[in-house]
C-alpha cells in the first residue's frame, strides 16, 4: 500500500462481477464465467472455485466456515470454505 506497486494480478477468463471478500488471507469474488473464485491474498493464485450455472452478481460474505452469495441461476448458495461443498 506505501508504495502503489502491484504485488500480484488475477485474471478471470470472464469480467469479475462481485466486489471481494476478504476472510483470512483469501479473497472471494464472483465471475461471469459462473464461478465463485477462492484467491490467495498473498499470491493472487487461485486455490479453488465454485462453479454455479449462472453469472455470480451478489458480493460473497464469509460467516464463520461458509461463503454465501446469489446467482443468476436463481439459487442462493452456502458453500463450505474448507469442503468447497455446498451446504
């Protein structure tokens, strides 16, 4: 942050669509390539992600273990932050 200097880069094969979530050390952000994305805040590399039939538009929030987000696909999702399963 002092110095403006980019540390690491992302990049989606689809524009993101969400704002990030940060929840320790790994931020959470939707795509249009209907994936919610778990990326190492430190790296920038992706560790996983969650595919979903429909473009990712509700920004992702983390409660305890689960992220939940809404999607085109008209589902709302609770997904397990260490499982990746939807719970």
């Amino acid at each position: 942050r002092k110095t403006g200097k980019k540390i690491w880069q992302f990049r989606s094969s689809e524009h993101i669509t969400t704002k990030p979530f940060l929840h320790k050390d790994v931020i959470y952000v939707g795509s249009a390539e209907h994936k919610l994305h778990a990326i190492d805040a430190g790296t920038g590399a992706e560790l996983w992600h969650f595919k979903t039939e429909g473009i990712i538009y509700s920004d992702p929030i983390v409660e305890g273990n689960l992220v939940y987000f809404g999607c085109r696909d008209q589902h709302f999702y609770a997904v397990d932050i260490n499982s990746h399963d939807v719970v």
